[in-house]
C-alpha cells in the first residue's frame, strides 16, 4: 500500500490526481 502511496505522490499531475481518487474511491467502497 505505501508503494501505491509514493508512486502516487510522485505522480503530482492531473491525471495522478484523477488515478489517486480513483484509489480512494475503491478503499470506500471496501
């Protein structure tokens, strides 16, 4: 998870944003 997290980070872009709430999105479903 913290792998996802960094790579996340180092994706400081509109589309890593896009992706990074996609992630999120799927952990509230979970």
């Amino acid at each position: 998870m913290t792998k996802l997290l960094n790579w996340f980070t180092q994706e400081e872009s509109g589309q890593g944003l896009v992706e990074y709430g996609l992630i999120l999105a799927l952990i509230a479903i979970v």
